[in-house]
C-alpha cells in the first residue's frame, strides 16, 4: 500500500519546460480495501488518508500548472485512476493554450474531461469554451463546444466520471454506439468580411456511415 502528497515544482531545460501544483498517488496491490485512515512507523504517522480500494493505482494533481517553451499551456484539476482493467480519467477547471507567434493562438477554458475506459469500450464527455485567433485576427473564431463518444454497447447514464478524487459531473446520458460534437454560441469572422454565428450539432450511432 502507497500513500505520497506534496507540491511539485518542474524545471526542465532551463525553463524550457517548468510545472508546479500539488500531486498525490496511492497504490494498493493487496486483495482489501485500506480504511485505516493513517500510517505510522517508528514514531511517524501520515494521517488523513483517504480509503484506497483494494487494487486501485491513483494520479491526481490539483492546481497544476505546465508551460513547455512558452508555446503550449495547460492548467486545471486532472485525476487518473486504475482499479482491475477499469481506467478513469477526470479533469476540471482546465485552460489550455497554444500559440505560434502573432500566427496562430488557440485557446480552451473552464473546460471539463470525463473519459471511462474498460474491456467493454470507452465512454469520452468534454466540453469547454474555445477561442481562435489566426494570421493576427484575419480570422477568429469563439463559442462553447461538446464532445461526446461511446463505444461500448451500454448506454452511460451515472451523470459523472470521477477519478482520484476529481469529478466531472452534469454529463448528459451518452446512448451506446453514440459519437457526438456540438456547439453553442459559435462565432466565426473571416476578414471581417464572412461572419458566421449559431448553434450546431453532429451525431453519429453505432456503425453508420456520415453524421447527421
């Protein structure tokens, strides 16, 4: 049984790529679950942990921060879990940005990651509002968008992906088969000479071909 916590800080490359927040891991190889709550030895005692399932394998990072070359970052509440052949992955309060020079800049916020993957299949629910500015504002582009997959043959309906603690909740009932994008509030300009704004939606079940 493992139990880590602590704040983290990256430096790599000379700043090349840099990360901070705060991570905790834990494992349990034994056939039970621990309940204990703390562990002691010689004098010592790490208190204040929480039940770890019997088999579990758990990642989660609270308030990270990563920069790579000042080109690509990522911020948010990310969560990673592993118990038997199940794997969940949970984000929330997620930004993430790209840019390339005044070229290209590319934006996600308050974005959210639900992902559930199993020998049955896997089950994906994203959404957040996502911001584009190319060739220096020639075009742009905003709008809150939604992605939804489900391969396994079982519609999802828990309402939530939760991972190490992390939560993704309000996730709609995502049907078996199912593989869907929608956006809200879309804005596109082209030049300030095409405008295009709405609300679209794509679906797709099971293996028929197109979207509709």
């Amino acid at each position: 049984m493992v139990y880590a916590s602590g704040t983290l800080s990256l430096t790599v490359a000379g700043g090349l790529i840099t990360g901070s927040g705060t991570v905790k891991v834990t494992q349990n190889t034994t056939g039970t679950d621990f309940t204990a709550g703390s562990i002691s030895a010689s004098g010592v005692t790490v208190s204040s942990i929480p039940t770890i399932a019997a088999g579990a394998k758990t990642f989660s990072g609270t308030g990270l921060n990563l920069t790579i070359a000042n080109f690509v970052k990522l911020s948010g509440d990310f969560g990673f879990e592993k118990v038997g052949t199940e794997v969940r992955v949970a984000v929330t309060g997620a930004s993430a940005s790209l840019e390339a020079g005044s070229a290209v800049s590319v934006s996600a916020t308050g974005a959210s990651i639900g992902l559930v993957l199993s020998d049955a299949g896997q089950v994906v629910y994203a959404s957040g509002t996502l911001s584009l500015t190319v060739a220096g504002g020639l075009i742009t582009g905003s709008g809150t968008v939604k992605v939804t997959q489900n391969t396994t043959s079982t519609a999802f309906t828990a309402g939530s992906i939760s991972a190490s603690g992390v939560t993704v909740s309000s996730i709609p009932t995502i049907a078996a088969g199912a593989k869907t994008f929608s956006g809200t509030g879309l804005n596109l300009t082209i030049a300030d000479f095409v405008k295009l704004s709405g609300t679209s939606a794509l679906r797709r079940w099971g293996r028929k071909s197109g979207w509709r």
